[in-house]
C-alpha cells in the first residue's frame, strides 16, 4: 500500500530508535526528515521510476505517491 509521507518518516525514525539512536522526534526534526525526504527522492528519481508526488510545497499527510515495491528502501535509506 501507498504510504504518506509522514508514514515514511515515522518509520524512518522507528528503524532509528530500534537501533537506540533517537528518541521522539521534534516537530522541527519531523520538517528536517520531509526536506530530506524530499531530497532523496529528487536523486532517486534519476536513476529510479518511484513515482514519488512531487509537490511545490510538501506536506507531511500528502500521499508519496512511492510505488509499494520501494517502500522498505525508501524507509531505510531515509533512517
């Protein structure tokens, strides 16, 4: 399934806090981790069909538009 990009994100920092790494993350470190997010699918996109929703100004409940098949790829590299 399709996930937004916030679902992204927390599952970034969940695979982080297993590793003991970090703890809840702040609204500011939530809006660091979109920009990244955003970042990494610009540079994916070069090499990879993601499909991912480029916005003008993205939104943490906008649908990723990633295709389900890179989702634990996207999580990962994005932890």
């Amino acid at each position: 399934m399709r996930k937004t990009n916030i679902q992204h994100i927390n599952k970034a920092f969940r695979r982080l806090k297993i590793s003991g790494i970090t703890a809840n993350p702040s609204p500011r470190e939530t809006e660091n981790a979109l920009e990244m997010l955003v970042d990494m699918m610009y540079e994916f996109n070069t090499q990879i069909k993601t499909n991912y929703n480029f916005e003008e100004n993205p939104a943490l409940g906008s649908d990723s538009g990633i295709d389900p098949s890179f989702n634990n790829a996207v999580d990962a590299n994005l932890a």
